[in-house]
C-alpha cells in the first residue's frame, strides 16, 4: 500500500493544514511539497498518534478497528456501507463551509485525519478501489502493541482532540504568592490589593477567611498568618486545598464573575462541591478532557446536581453584563454551565488540580487535565533572591520567603507594574512614616534585609535609614512659583508695597517665591505700579 506522503500527493495545502489541525501539528512550510513532508514525517510519531486515535468517537474507532482486522485494507464499497460516505465537495465549499468540523459518518472522520485513503488496487477481480490506512501510518499504529480497545468510559464527555489543546497553560502554586499579597495589603489598612492578583480576589479572601488568617472585618489573625508565612509552600499549599475541600463558607456560586446573587436563599455549598468533584472522579488522569462536552453531558444527566428540589425560580441570580434576572432551567448553562466552568478553570486550576488548555492563545478554554496524583504536589522551594539597592529600591523574587516579602512590604511604596517573578518597593519618607505608625522602625527593616537580603546592605542606604530614624525627613521638595522682574528696584518697592506681606522668600535681586493663591494680589499690586505681570503657567 501507498506510503502516508503518497497518500497526500493528491491534497492542496489547505486539506494539509486542515489533517494538521486535527492531529496538532503546526506546519511551517508555505508549499505544497514541503508541508507534505514535513506533516508525514510528524504524523508517524507514535505517541502524537496515540492521541489522535484515543480522541476519536466510538464509531470512528470501530472503523478503524475493521480496517485493522483487514490489514489496513477493505473494498471501498463495503467500507462505506458500513460507516458512511466520505461527501465529495470542491476545495472552495470544504473551507467556506468547514465541513469537516461536522463529519456524517466515521468514514469522514477518518478521512480528514488522513487516518484512511482511498485508490485503486489490482485484485482477484481486477482494479478494484480500497478503503486504506497509509503503510507506514499503519506500522505507526500497529505499534501500539495491541488491538484498539474501545473509547474510555465515563459518564461525561470525551477526550479532547489535538486542535482542542494548541495552547497549554500549567498548574501552578501562585496562590500562595496572591494570598501573601492579600494579607500584606490588609495588614497595611487598604481596602483592595494594589497589584492584580492572578486568582480571583474574590476567592482568595474567601480562602483566607475559611483558613482564619483573616476575619469577617477584615482584619488580619496575627498568629495564624505567622504560621502560614513560616510553612513551606508545598505544606502551605497542602493545607489550603483541605481547607477549601471541607469548607462550608467558600460558595463557588458566589464567586462566578458572570453572576450576581442575592436575597436569603442559601445554595448546599458543600454538597454542591463534592458533586462536581465526584463529576470530575471518572475523568482519567493525565488525559486531555473536552469541556464543552463534560458541561454538555451534566446538563443532559444530572442537571439538578446544586438544587435539591429542581426548583429554578427560588435564587434571585442576575447577570452582570446587563442585569439581567437568570432565572428558570432555560438560563441552566448561564448559571449552572458557567459555575462548572469556573470551578474547572479558575477554583481547580488555581489549587493545582488540573493543567488547562486553549485552541488559541487569546480563546478560552476548551479542555483541561487532571493531573496524577504525584504532580499534584505543589510548592516549590523558598530560595528566591532578595536585593536592596542604594536607591532604597527593594526586589523581592516571588520565590523568595513570603514572610519576608509580607514584612518588607510594610516598609515601603509597592510598585504597581506586577511583574509575575518579582514584587518592588521603594522606601520613602511616607513609607517610613506609615511604618512607624505600626510600631515599625527602620531598624526592624536593617534586621530583615540583613537577614534575608541575597548580598550586603549597601552602607548609604544603612545611613539613610539610622539618619531618618533620627532626625526624620531632612529634605524635600516642593512645588513654587516664582515672579521675575527685569529690575531690582521694582521687587523692593513691591515689597514695601501692601502686596509684601504676600511675597514669600527671595531668591536674587530680581526674584521673589510667591505663594499658593497670591498670585492675583500680587499682578493687582503691579498694575497699581504700572507693570503688567504674564502668568507663564497659564499658556
């Protein structure tokens, strides 16, 4: 049989690009020839094929499975009495049309997989047209070591195909760093966090409140946060995942960005968690999983899983965008749909449970991973550099102690512009002051930089420091303005003038400050002198 690049001789770029996308491949070449070799060439990878093959529908793979069992050939005829015809369409309505986004029978899905060819081959009979997968392509497969078994069963969805999962975004422990953040902020007296946060806020508090590091004010718990910041990460991590799992205060429903609850109703939050997680229970780990389809699916078989009752009407939900009241099964998948993909995306992803995937950079989410139960171990180690620089400028790595960073941060101005591997500060006279109002003073600072700072202390900010905690603020600078004349004897008899006791301090002979708010007694008093005064911060 026909080789996989024989196979393709016959295709234009745009059916390679279209095999391309279903198998995940991104094809550089510009030209017929070339995109053909080098798609061939990646199609016989062995594992790239396993995923391609575990994707396809249950009818797709029972074609497949057929063709095996005839050693990758079968008649056309029977083939496609079997599993359907393969449309035959020109190039310009296959694309504007995406046919093959909407397969009628396994056969087309194979088809536009490049997973089966069709040609003419002599027989018994004479030339008679085969049903076949390309030879290499068939020696790829055939390497799996044994026959094609049946798609995984689960109750909801389906793996998610290659062109599903173009764009991996990884677990990861930034929580922690978000959570520093918060408590940091709140420990300064602000209302929000001054940087953006990578996790919702909104669940972030919620997390503290439920872990006592804060309370229902807003106020910080001295010695549970101590015993946070001093955890390692991955302890610290540990603890907040049981904590979330067990909690009966931390309502998801309440966090979607999408919806707006209120009135008294209650929803079973506990109940309603350990639903969907018992939802998420069949999905194999490490397989890439379809979330349109997982949602698809609980709609179709438990859509009742938060209301005990099925009653739809009883929560008053409004929807952000235009206030819009959700109420009745019809608004299912603008509430309930969209708090299963919240759950999945943010609160799961967020506590390092699954790795999440896009089929575009700037799309959203099309499927997830949950991740074995080894790599769910987050949290990495403390070590991160901490510098302080002449300039009284801080950097502090993220992965540096986080109870280092929650101190350091009470000493000085944040630098708004997060940067997702460091956190800034600027010590000044105001951040100084602030500090001192704690109980802070600048050689509680010293001590800390001295104990975690990555190199020594440069000694003009060692001064600066001792110096300010004596004597305070000894320079500043301040905004003035100065009135100009041409001749030394027009300031002095503006001086003796009514109008003197406005003036400020002189300057030169011909140079006078003038105070906020007297500039109009001032020109009043010129004119009265004959001299007409231009007020240059006017133009």
């Amino acid at each position: 049989m026909p080789s996989l690049a024989q196979s393709l001789l016959s295709y234009d770029l745009e059916h390679l690009r279209i095999i391309a996308q279903f198998w995940g491949i991104e094809v550089n070449a510009g030209e017929r020839g070339a995109a053909r070799e080098e798609l061939s060439g990646k199609m016989l990878d062995l594992e790239l094929a396993n995923e391609v093959i575990e994707a396809l529908s249950g009818e797709a793979r029972r074609a497949l499975n057929t063709m095996l069992e005839n050693q990758g050939r079968i008649s056309w005829a029977i083939f496609e009495r079997q599993f359907g015809v393969v449309r035959e369409v020109g190039a310009g309505k296959r694309d504007r049309e995406a046919i093959y986004h909407n397969p009628i029978s396994a056969a087309e899905t194979l088809f536009y997989r490049a997973l089966l060819a069709r040609a003419f081959f002599d027989s018994e009979n004479g030339a008679q047209e085969f049903a076949y997968i390309p030879n290499d392509l068939l020696e790829t497969i055939q390497r799996r070591g044994n026959q094609l078994v049946a798609p995984t069963k689960t109750e909801y969805g389906r793996l998610a195909r290659p062109e599903e999962r173009t764009h991996i975004i990884l677990a990861n422990d930034h929580l922690l760093d978000d959570l520093t953040t918060l408590l940091a902020s709140l420990r300064l007296g602000w209302d929000e966090e001054p940087l953006p946060l990578e996790t919702s806020p909104r669940f972030v508090r919620d997390l503290g409140l439920a872990a006592r590091l804060i309370n229902k004010s807003g106020s910080i718990q001295t010695d549970s946060v101590k015993s946070h910041l001093e955890a390692t990460r991955p302890e610290a991590f540990t603890q907040l995942r049981e904590i979330w799992r067990k909690s009966t205060i931390i309502s998801e429903l309440h966090q979607v960005p999408n919806l707006i609850c209120e009135g008294e109703w209650t929803n079973p939050i506990l109940e309603t968690r350990q639903k969907l997680l018992g939802f998420i229970e069949g999905i194999p780990r490490g397989k890439w999983w379809n979330l349109n389809t997982f949602i698809a699916d609980i709609k179709e078989k438990h859509p009742d899983f938060q209301r005990t009752a099925g009653d739809y009407d009883a929560w008053f939900i409004r929807r952000a965008d235009d206030d819009m009241p959700l109420r009745g099964f019809s608004n299912w998948d603008l509430v309930e749909g969209d708090l299963i993909r919240y759950f999945i995306t943010g609160v799961l992803y967020w506590l390092g449970f699954v790795d999440l995937a896009k089929t575009k950079e700037e799309g959203n989410f099309s499927a997830f991973r949950i991740k074995k139960a080894p790599e769910q171990r987050l949290g990495e180690e403390e070590n991160g550099k901490i510098i302080a620089t002449s300039s009284g400028r801080i950097s502090v790595a993220r992965l540096a102690p986080r109870v280092a960073r929650y101190q350091i941060s009470r000493f000085g101005e944040w630098d708004k512009s997060k940067n997702p591997d460091e956190y800034l500060f600027q010590i000044s006279p105001a951040s100084l002051a602030r500090a001192s109002t704690q109980g802070l003073k600048p050689t509680h600072l010293l001590g800390l930089l001295k104990k975690f700072a990555a190199a020594d202390i440069p000694p003009s900010l060692v001064r600066a420091l001792r110096r300010w905690e004596v004597s305070g603020t000894e320079a500043r600078v301040k905004q003035i303005s100065v009135l100009r004349l041409s001749k030394p004897e027009d300031l002095r008899k503006l001086r003796e003038s009514k109008a003197g006791r406005f003036l400020g301090m002189v300057l030169n002979p011909t140079t006078v400050e003038i105070p906020a708010g007297a500039s109009k007694k001032i020109m009043a008093a010129l004119i009265e002198m004959g001299i007409f005064m231009e007020d240059e911060r006017e133009k």
